[in-house]
C-alpha cells in the first residue's frame, strides 16, 4: 500500500512541543471513531475524491525548509497501518527533521519497529477509552484486541524517548467514571492531556455534530483534581 498524503500544514507551534514543525497527513485508518471530524482522511469513499500531495512534492517541500522548521509531525488517518512508514519516516530523518508520530496505538508491531530503528523521536498515542474491549470497541467504532492497545502504551513508556498519552472526551461517551478510569490505565506515565471535543467540522457520526460539545468547569475541575496526581505533567486543552 503506497503512502497517501491527504494533507499539508506547512507551519505549526503547537503540534510538536518545543520545535517549529510541519504536519503531514497520512490518508487511511483502522478506527472509525464517531467524533472524528476528518473523513477526508478516514473513509475511502471521501479518500478517494479528496485532492491529495505526491511524495515527490513533499520531499522538495521538506528540502526548501531545511533551517527553517525543526521537525514533521505525522499525523493520519492512521500512519501505522501503512507498510511504507518506516521507510517514509526515514527520509525525514535524512534530511535532519526530528520526527513526531501520532498514533491510536493499533499497530504495536509497527511501533516496535520504527521505535528500533529510531525512526521516531516523539510519540503522541491517543487513549480512546478504558483499557476495556467493548468499551473501547463503542468509541473506536470497530472491534478490536485491547491487548494491541496495552502493548503499544507499554512500549512507548519503556521506549526512553519523549512522549504524551492524550484523550479527546466527549459528552454522552465519556463518562467521569471513564475518564478517570483511562487515567488509572495508564498511570504512571510522563504526560497526560484531555482534549474537549470539538464539532465545528462534520463527524463521522452526525449527530454529535449536534450536542453540546462542553463539559461543565465543574466537572472538568472535578476530573483534574482526580488526575492530575497521577502523571508528572496533566493538561486540559
């Protein structure tokens, strides 16, 4: 399976701590998660009508921002489920970016590799759910083997190189009892983010487009009492 490339952020400050960064987005993902508002880069139907940059004009893009940026975030859709990563991710490398790789930490296999060859410099793991399979199958959207889930968090803990375990929680699928279950899940852990779901785009499940995507500040102050404890840094973004 070639790598596709859905999209192109040619500057951030926030998706790489500490680094002025590009983003690239991989097209293709395993999850089906219902508050994801990316559809152009998760279901094939919208893939496949949905412009897309060849290999060749990233690399010349990447080579013209050499002493201007610092690093590539690579970002999906589902960058793991691609063959073609670890090779991907080495031209980067080559050309003296440091590499970010966010993941739903489905692929420990393909972690485990691109963690080896030191592919990878920073891993950012989305946390969907408890460490439970049905409900960890409710949020993703698809059934899966949640021991993939721990093994990929187990690695990336034991990989010695920088990382965060983030969480997008959602109203009506994330409970606080969940929440701070995912915290114990993981716990310890260097750090640990909660992103309050956003719904300005459309969702792959339409009708979260239509809640209220905010918890109230009692209950997230609530939560961040509970967690915050259990990892060396915590934020609510």
């Amino acid at each position: 399976m070639a790598i596709i490339i859905g999209g192109l952020q040619k500057v951030t400050l926030v998706d790489y701590p500490a680094k002025v960064a590009c983003t690239v987005f991989l097209s293709g993902c395993n999850f089906r998660c219902p508050f994801c508002y990316s559809q152009e880069l998760v279901l094939p139907e919208f893939i496949k009508n949905h412009p897309q940059i060849n290999e060749e004009q990233f690399f010349s893009f990447l080579k013209k921002r050499k002493g201007l940026i610092d690093g590539c975030v690579v970002c999906g859709g589902e960058p793991t489920i691609n063959p073609e990563l670890p090779k991907f991710l080495k031209k980067i490398k080559e050309l003296g970016f440091a590499v970010k790789l966010d993941t739903n930490g489905s692929n420990p296999e393909m972690l485990k590799k691109i963690i080896n060859e030191k592919l990878v410099d920073y891993i950012a793991m989305d946390i969907k759910a408890p460490l439970r399979e049905d409900k960890y199958s409710q949020v993703n959207g698809v059934s899966l083997s949640i021991k993939k889930i721990k093994d990929s968090i187990d690695l990336i803990k034991n990989s010695g190189i920088d990382y965060e375990f983030r969480s997008t929680i959602v109203p009506g699928l994330h409970s606080k009892e969940d929440i701070i279950e995912m915290a114990n899940d993981i716990t310890p852990a260097e750090k640990y983010f909660l992103q309050q779901f956003r719904n300005e785009k459309e969702t792959i499940d339409l009708a979260l487009n239509k809640i209220n995507p905010n918890y109230p500040d009692d209950f997230l102050s609530q939560v961040e009492k509970e967690i915050a404890p259990l990892f060396k840094i915590f934020k609510i973004r």
